[in-house]
C-alpha cells in the first residue's frame, strides 16, 4: 500500500472536493481550480496543463490556448 501527498495548496487555499480524478480547490481569492489527477502505469500526477478555473464575471467562459505566434485568448459569452 502506498501514500501519495499531492502538494498544491497554497496558504489560505482549502479543498472544498475531492475524487480519485479531480480535486476543487477554493483560492484565498475566492475563485476555484479543478484539477484533474492522472493516473498512468499506477503512478499519479496534476494535470497542470489544463486546469479549469471558475472565477467573477458576466457568464463569459474564456480559454487562452498557446501557439507558436504566441499566446491566444478565446472568448465565448
């Protein structure tokens, strides 16, 4: 059996769900991550890549994808 210490908080954060896929993470700022775990050949890693972020706003959701011209910012609404 083996433990696994996921370290992604930062002080003020708190888990407000967890899943052996996902993990919500309210920020000090009140806004929260979902994280998705990976799991491959038994091992676990943060999906640092493609984190969604729930945050203020008018019902916008906006995704910044990278390219080679730099970095592009979709907006739908």
């Amino acid at each position: 059996m083996s433990n696994t210490k996921i370290n992604i908080l930062k002080k003020g954060d708190s888990v407000i769900s967890a899943t052996e896929n996902t993990i919500a993470i309210q920020r000090k700022n009140g806004e929260v991550d979902i994280v998705s775990i990976i799991i491959e050949n038994g091992t676990r890693r943060v999906d640092v890549e493609d984190i969604i972020t729930i945050s203020y706003g008018n019902n916008t959701v906006e995704t910044t994808v990278k390219c080679e011209a730099g970095d592009v910012q979709i907006v739908t609404f």
